[in-house]
C-alpha cells in the first residue's frame, strides 16, 4: 500500500474519513484510495487516566463527592453454607451464586471453607 502526505508520519493516530476501492484495466491491479484525518490526544486526557474520577471530582471542587452506595461486607463462610444460600441471604436472589463464584475464583462448587472470606458486589 503507498500512503502519501506532507509532513505524514507512521505511527499516528488516525481516522478514516473515506475509503473507495476500484480496479482499472489491466493485469487484475485494484487501487485503493483512502483519506485521513489526523487524530490528536489532549494532553490532559492522557493525565487524567492517571487519577481517578473521585480524585478529579475533588481536585474540581474541593470535596469528595457524596455516594449514597454502602459497599457490603465481606462474607466470612459458616458451616453448612453454599453459594446458593449465601446469594439468597446477601442479594435476595439465590440465582446470583455464579457471581459469588466468579469473583472469588471458586472452581469447585462444593470447595466452600468454614471460615474463608468472601468478596461480595454491591446489590
């Protein structure tokens, strides 16, 4: 592929703009004819990936902004638990015992531990 512009570097970011195909008598060639458009990162952006989003809401406003969310405790396993009865009493959802599974990297259902904390999401 032949790119040519002024001043046009490789490694650029770019977009599209258009792109047509067509072919042109002869030995089977087909030519392509693309335009860009040079993409530009703000440099702010890329500083703000750096902090999070409570941490700009406080430096904007010198505050840390109020959340109405309690996070909820993490499980600690008891005897006879499963993760059907710990979904049921913790989300109200027995359904929800895959998640349970998932984000606690729990491979046999049956390998709970009496004792072993459990990371839980918020409802």
């Amino acid at each position: 592929m032949l790119i040519v512009g002024e001043g046009l570097k490789i490694n650029e970011a770019m977009a599209i703009e258009s792109f047509t195909v067509g072919q042109k008598f002869g030995p089977q060639d087909v030519y392509y004819t693309l335009e860009l458009k040079e993409y530009r990162f703000l440099k702010e952006h890329l500083e703000a990936d750096k902090v999070s989003s409570v941490q700009q809401y406080a430096a904007l406003f010198g505050e840390s902004r109020p959340t109405d969310r309690t996070p909820l405790p993490a499980y600690v396993v008891r005897e006879g638990d499963t993760l059907i009865t710990i979904a049921k009493s913790q989300y109200g959802d027995d359904s929800r015992w895959k998640e349970i599974q998932t984000d606690n990297n729990i491979r046999d259902f049956g390998a709970l531990v009496m004792g072993s904390t459990l990371r839980l999401r918020n409802r």
